[in-house]
C-alpha cells in the first residue's frame, strides 16, 4: 500500500448542492437514496440548491413563502426504495418508491441542474442527517457547462435515473409524477444539446460504473465491478493491485463469491496484490486480538488465485480526531499503464458490485488517471485514501462475520407496502380528490386505506373498493381544503405508509399568511431583483412587536411636523410615478428567460404570480376607502405593461414562439377575469377614464 496517502480533499456534503459562479437559475433536481429523511432533504439539501437563505427554526414564515414560491417553478423529486417511501414530505416536490424483486434502490445519485450549469453527484451517503453530517462518507462530483460537458457520462446518468423511474410500481400507467420526472430529464437533455463536449485529451477519464437488475430485454443488467474492470482493461490491462473500503459485507457468503469475482479479473501471470479494509469490533485494550466485522473468505479465497493479501482497519476518527462511523465505499484499482479509483454506494456484496442473480441498484463513479510514480494527478486520487491500521497478523485476528447494515438500522418503516397498491395522488381545487391506483390481482384480501392527520379518515377499504367494481382507479372525494399529511394502508393486522404526490401543484392551497400580502406588496416583489429577501422583509413586518420603539419614543407626532404633514410621498402624482417604475421593473423581470412550461406557468399562475396579482388589484376596486379611480387606472397600466412584454429567450431556455402561445391567450384569459369587476364601479370612476379603460382592454384582447 502507498505511504503517501493522506485523506485530501475532505469536505461538507452539503456544499455540493450550492449553485456555483454563474451557474444560472435553478431547473430542477431528482436523487436517489435507500433510507431518507424529507426534513433533512427539504430544509439541507434544496434551501442550498434553491439559494433560500430563510432558516425555517428562525423564520419560518419567511422560510414558507420562499420553499412555495420558489418549488413552484422548479422539479425536485427523490427516488426512494420502497420500503422508505411513504414519509411525510411536501407536495411541492415528489417521492417515487422503487420496487426491486430481491433488492433494494441503494444509489445515491443526484443530478443537480441550472440554467448554465450541470453537477452529477455520486456518492456513499444517504439523505439523511447521519449521511450528510455525522458518518465518514465519500463523494465524487462531475461539473458540466455550456462550454465543457462530458456527454457520454451525463446520458449514462439520465439512462440510469429513467430505468430507476421503470421500476416505480405503476410507471408504465404514467401517472403526473411519472410525468414529471420524465419531463424534466428530457428538459434537460434539450438543454445541453447544443454544449459544446469536452476534448478527451487530458489524462483523466470518468464515467459511471453502476449495479442494475435488468429492466427490459433491451437493458440487460449491470454489475459495478464489471464496468469498473472493463474500463481499466480499455486503458491497456487488468488491474494488478486492488484496495477494498467497504463497511458492510455478505453475511453468507462464506464461498467468497464476490472476492473470487475480483480475483478472477485481476491480471494474470504476476502477484496480485489486495488490500481489504474492513471495519473492527474495538476493545480498550490495545493487545487484545482485532475483531474484524467481515467474512473470514476476504483472507482465505486471494491465495486460492495466487493473490497476497493484506488487512487493514477502517478509521474511527476523522482527521480532526473526531469519532465518525465509516460509511464510504471505495475501490482502487491499479496497473503500470493506469490507477482508478471506484466512489459510490456499492458495498463488497454481491448485491452490491452486481455478482450473482439479486442485485441492488447501485451508482458510483469510475476515475482512471495515467500512472506517474510522481505525478500530481495519480498522487491525488490516491491521496483520497486514508492511512488505516494494518492488521498484521490477520490469520489470528477473529474474524466474527458481517455485520447488519447500519442503513437498515436507521430504517423506520417496519413493512412494505403490498405490491398491488401501485400509486396515489392529491387532486387539489374545487373538486379534491384522493386518486389511488391499484393492481387488483395483487391485493390482499382485506385492506384499508388511512388519510392521516387530526383523527384521521377511512377514505377505502377492499370492501367497498369490490362494491364499486374492483377499479383499477379509484377516486375518493376529500373535503377538507389542506391535504392529508400521508395515507397509511392497513392489512393483515400490519401497516406501512404510501407516498402521496400532487396531482397539480399550481392547484395547492396557498399558504393562509398570503392572505395578508396586498397587490403592493405583490407589485414590490415582482419589481425586486432578490424575491427571496423581499419575502424575508415582508414577513419581518409581519411578526407582532412588543409594541415600543425606541425611535418613535423621543419622535415628533407626525400630526405637530410641519415637514411631515405636507409629504409629497402621499401625493397621487409621486404615487403614480413611483408605481409606473415598480411597472416597469416587473415587465424586466417578466421578459427573463424562463427554463420551461412548469416555469412560466408558475410566473403567470402560481402562488405570487401575474394571476394573482391582477386579482388583487382588481379587489381593490371594490374596497370603499380606495379611490376607484385610481385602481382602475392602476389595473390598466398594469394591462398595458403585460400587453408590451417582449420576452428575451436565452440559449436552452422556452422559445419565444412557444412563450408566447402561452402568454397571449394567458393575458386575454385575465382581461376576461377583471373587465366584470371594472364594470361594476363603472359608476365610481369618470367617463374619460372608463373610455381610457375600454381601449386598453381591447388592445389586450387583440
């Protein structure tokens, strides 16, 4: 083993889904994980991704407003396995269970993207606090841009994420969360199609090497092992030396299945040389015999196939000498022409290097370096290993077998959900609705659906599911206006939860605080460069005070200021001329490039979009301490800024044929929404302006 390793290039997890330099707005996101935490994922993971710079333990309301305001416009979704699935999470974002017979959904891929920049993240940890903040885990990132991208890796990645969405149990009926994720991996292949791709010139190559089940007779299955092998041979031979981290073994594999695998594919006619290392059971005693949490075939099967072997201890302690739980999962892998070093979530099983019939879904990346006995890259990807504890005696250390796996030690869900419950949905609006999706062959006898939250409701069972003819659809009304927090199914005297997704998330109640937001306050927002901190000022004003001012205290009363009582801010004139630049600022903003339908209509439709706006100030007509005069002139110069907006496309973003096919008939939809309010105060305001008024209106309709 080197002696020049020194664990370089350690980091925060939570760092990489900040956007960088110029990286744009943001798109969307879609990982992977096998156990989760939506809290975590939520408040750690997308805050950062989105830039929302509320801390929702400090501001939460703040917080609210920005999470809505900004999810409206952008994908996030997590592909889960199923057995984790059914956690309380916001339909503002979506969680996909992934059914694998006889595996599990391990990968832990996320696929960040912005307007002008892309970053594939593979990596050992889950989205959990133990994975992103307590546990020793490893990551490799791939940075792509308009000017640098590696095509072959990032299709590879999108490949990998569409056979995932496969084998959502009820994908192939597409339902709008199926929908969604594959609008926007399409999105972003759109995107990138005119990047210019990367010269494959330097000395260091990348790619995904990855574990997968077979999904169709045109996507046989794949094993990381046999990726990460063949693309070392591609570089000129086999590997020759071979370094194993892994936490988590085979409990049965007492023939060595997946060490015999690496030894058969390690070059032939010298000495292979394999170092494992593997987590130890520790005593306080320092002479005692190393308990090594591993199978005792790691030692005995090399030899068999002229190997040397050697054993080392996974760390403790991290640089810092902090106690951390070893997580990360490494492969190095070496001969004279190359060194490579394997990153991701396959543990030394079977399950997860693909050896064997019952593989999980696994993602890592592969990174192959020319070999240089002094050079800076090779130095480099090895110093990513740390120095561990040799065992130098490992044939008397007691080899006391794997261990279970800590992911599913932190797992709290106790049971599956049966097979036959394949999906369910909230149908937001006027008619709410509960739609669930069913495989009726796969059903248990007997069964219930929970809506939980306050006493929780009954919405099926089986039944009155067999009374309504069995469907493979079912759409159960849904009262109350907020949504239940999850849906739990009950059967055989077991339970286990279901994720619920939105159907439509423009038709999601707004949150009750938006209420006091006025068509001011909304036309501030819009005329801002940072809506986030525009939320944040607003809702600072919305907190109660303990009523003193230290400012107001020793304050002239406004009534005795001479210079306050004659203030020309609370002139009409200053008034219309100060809105007229707010308007103009809000038609800039209007006129931005925007990444795709989803986006633009949550601009026109969404929470603080154009539509609600133009509802406001269209109520402001009927308030009887406001002028309707100046409302409705107020409404009509909003029209007439909406009626000049000139979109500017960038590269990769909605075209503007296609932006404007949505937004004409948008801006005629909403004339026809404020015109019968306008006509019930025609009597309040003067003829000139109500003819003012009739031209503007017809100008939009044209």
């Amino acid at each position: 083993m080197s002696k020049q390793r020194n664990g370089t290039g350690s980091g925060a997890m939570l760092d990489l889904w900040r956007p960088p330099q110029a990286a744009g707005d943001p798109i969307g996101c879609l990982s992977t994980t096998f156990t989760f935490s939506p809290t975590m994922f939520e408040e750690q993971c997308l805050a950062r991704f989105m830039e929302i710079e509320s801390e929702p333990s400090r501001e939460d309301l703040a917080y609210v407003l920005e999470r809505e305001s900004r999810l409206g416009s952008v994908y996030a979704g997590v592909l889960v396995d199923h057995t984790e699935a059914g956690k309380e999470h916001s339909l503002r974002w979506d969680v996909l269970p992934v059914r694998i017979r006889s595996g599990k959904q391990h990968a832990k891929i996320s696929l960040l993207v912005w307007s002008r920049h892309i970053r594939i993240i593979l990596a050992s940890a889950n989205l959990t606090e133990p994975g992103y903040r307590n546990n020793r885990e490893v990551a490799g990132t791939v940075d792509l841009t308009p000017n640098d991208i590696e095509s072959e890796l990032l299709s590879d990645a999108i490949a990998f994420l569409r056979a995932l969405v496969s084998l959502v149990p009820g994908a192939s009926e597409r339902p709008p969360e199926i929908q969604r994720v594959e609008g926007f991996l399409g999105q972003t292949q759109r995107q990138v199609k005119d990047w210019i791709p990367r010269r494959r010139t330097g000395k260091v190559r990348q790619q995904l090497a990855c574990t997968l089940p077979s999904t169709s007779d045109q996507h046989p299955a794949r094993s990381s092992l046999e990726e990460a092998v063949a693309a070392c041979r591609r570089r000129g031979a086999s590997p020759e030396t071979v370094w194993v981290a892994s936490p988590f073994f085979d409990a049965d594999d007492g023939d060595g299945q997946v060490a015999r695998a690496l030894c058969k594919s390690m070059a032939r006619g010298g000495k292979r040389e394999i170092c494992f290392c593997v987590p130890a059971v520790r005593s306080d005693e320092s002479t005692a015999v190393p308990r090594l949490a591993a199978p005792r075939a790691l030692l005995e099967i090399p030899p068999r196939y002229q190997g040397r072997v050697t054993i080392e201890l996974l760390p403790d302690f991290d640089n810092e000498k902090n106690r951390r739980s070893w997580h990360a999962k490494m492969l190095f892998l070496r001969a004279d022409p190359y060194s490579a070093l394997m990153v991701g979530s396959s543990n030394f099983t079977c399950a997860g290097m693909g050896v064997g019939s019952r593989p999980n879904a696994e993602a890592n990346l592969l990174t192959i370096v020319d070999w240089e006995k002094y050079g800076q890259q090779t130095g480099q990807l090895e110093g990513v290993w740390p120095e561990m504890e040799l065992v130098a005696d490992p044939a008397s250390a007691e080899w006391i077998g794997a261990q279970p796996d800590r992911d599913e030690d932190e797992k709290q869900t106790g049971q599956p959900v049966p097979e036959g419950f394949l999906s369910a949905s909230y149908r937001a609006g006027k008619n709410r609705k509960i739609v669930l999706r069913f495989s009726p062959e796969k059903l248990p006898p007997d069964w219930r659906v929970i809506a939980c939250g306050g006493q929780g409701k009954e919405l099926l069972g089986a039944a009155g599911w067999q009374a309504d003819g069995s469907p493979a659809v079912a759409e159960v009304s849904w009262e109350p206006e907020r949504p239940p927090e999850r849906l739990m199914i009950q059967w055989s005297g077991l339970e286990a939860f279901m994720p619920l997704n939105v159907e439509n998330g423009r038709e999601l109640p707004p949150p009750v605080q938006l209420e006091q937001m006025s068509a001011d306050d909304l036309l501030w927002m819009w005329s801002t460069t940072d809506p986030g901190a525009a939320f944040r000022a607003w809702a600072k004003r919305q907190q109660p005070s303990d009523g003193f001012d230290s400012d107001l205290d020793s304050a002239t009363p406004i009534d005795l200021d001479p210079l306050r009582r004659y203030d020309l801010a609370t002139t009409f004139l200053h008034r219309v001329r100060r809105r007229a630049g707010v308007l103009a600022q809000l038609r800039a903003n209007l006129q931005r490039p925007v990444w795709g339908r989803q986006a633009l209509d949550w601009r026109l439709r969404g929470l603080v979009g154009i539509e609600v706006l133009a509802n406001r100030m269209a109520k402001n007509l009927t308030e009887p301490d406001n002028s309707a005069g100046e409302a409705l002139l107020t409404l009509a110069d909003f029209l007439m800024v909406l009626r000049e907006v000139e979109y500017q496309p960038a590269e990769g973003s909605l075209p503007k044929a296609e932006f404007n096919e949505v937004f004409r008939p948008f801006l005629r939809e909403l004339v026809e929404m404020v015109c019968p309010l306008a006509e019930e105060n025609r009597v309040r305001v003067s003829d000139d302006l109500m003819k003012f008024w009739d031209r503007v209106v017809k100008q939009c309709q044209e």
